[in-house]
C-alpha cells in the first residue's frame, strides 16, 4: 500500500482520489494501521459476507485481494487488477493517463 499512499499524494490534486476498501478488519485496527504507516488516503470498511457494507465487493466482483480498481469520472471500471505485481503501478499509470491524470 505504501505505492498506491505515494500515488495518492503526488496526484490528488490532478482530479485523481484512491480508496482503499478494507474487508472487515475493525474500525480501530484500520484506524491504528493507517497511522502508524502515515497512510493518507481514505481508508473504509467493506464488511464481511452477509455484513452491511459488503455490497461494494460484490458490486465490483472481488474475489481475491488485493483487488485494484480504477473508476472513470462515471463510476465505470476502466482497469482492474487483482493482485499487485511489479508491473501493475506501470499499468495503473498507463490507465490514469488515458483518462488524463498524469
């Protein structure tokens, strides 16, 4: 997560956000995890099967983690990873830049 932290920070404001969706830690562990690592991107709770807050996973189709998704301005998925290889960021990159952040 460290990457996509430091992608966050260097294109928020270039019309770009990132979420970072977790799947069913605690508030509290999320909210220790994040400032231990110094995280600024948002950070949200998902839930677990059945939970309330599960319905963004099945809304996106997630079945292994992590699951990386881009979302045009719409809402529509535009790049989808799952997993994160050494090329993925290159490949997020290339994404963001047809959709015009660079």
């Amino acid at each position: 997560m460290p990457h996509l932290d430091a992608l966050y920070r260097e294109l928020k404001d270039h019309g770009f956000d990132l979420l970072a969706v977790n799947h069913g830690d605690a508030v509290e562990t999320i909210r220790k995890f994040a400032q231990e690592k110094g995280f600024a991107l948002k950070m949200l709770l998902g839930g677990r099967p059945g939970a309330a807050g599960y319905g963004i996973f099945e809304r996106y189709g997630v079945s292994a983690y992590p699951a990386n998704y881009l979302l045009d301005a719409q809402g529509r998925v535009v790049w989808r990873r799952v997993g994160f290889e050494q090329n993925t960021l290159a490949e997020l990159r290339a994404a963001l830049a047809k959709l015009g952040v660079k």
